[in-house]
C-alpha cells in the first residue's frame, strides 16, 4: 500500500496577512487588562456567532431551516420560497 503524505499547515504564511490585525487586537487587550469578559471578547463572540450558521432540512429537501447568529428563517417547497424570515432571539 502506498504512502499518503499530508502536508501540515504553514501557519506562518497563513497569518501573516493578519500580523498587523491579530498585534493590534493583542496590544488593546494588553492595554485594557480586560482578558475576559471585555469588550475586546465581546466583540469576538459576535463575530463568531454572526460567521457560523447551519442548515436544517428534511430528506427531500422541501423544508430547510436556516439559522445564523441570532437570526434564523425557513425556505418551504421545491421552489425555497421563504415563508418565515428574519426570526431573532431576543
């Protein structure tokens, strides 16, 4: 059997169009001395919330529920005509 090789990540390239970014955010947070619960924090898990999403729907796909951050809606029908938007948690 052959030898599958999987390269690693090159971190160092990855980040480095984020150098700048990723030290500023650092320093505020340094500056602040706010390590948890800060606004620098807050500000993070927004953003996470806001990227991450799913997808729900049943087996033929006529029945789809979309959520992302604190908004979410549902597409009905084979053509995905939305029938609820904009549902948000409170």
């Amino acid at each position: 059997m052959a030898e599958i090789r999987v390269p690693q990540i090159d971190l160092k390239r990855q980040h480095a169009a984020l150098r700048a970014e990723l030290l500023e955010a650092t320093e505020r947070v340094l500056t602040s001395a706010w390590f948890i619960m800060g606004p620098e924090g807050r500000a993070l898990e927004e953003e996470l919330a806001a990227a991450s999403g799913a997808r729900y729907a049943n087996k033929d796909e006529t029945f789809v529920f979309w959520n992302k951050g604190d908004t979410a809606f549902v597409t009905e029908g084979k053509d995905g005509k939305e029938t609820y938007s904009g549902c948000a948690t409170k």
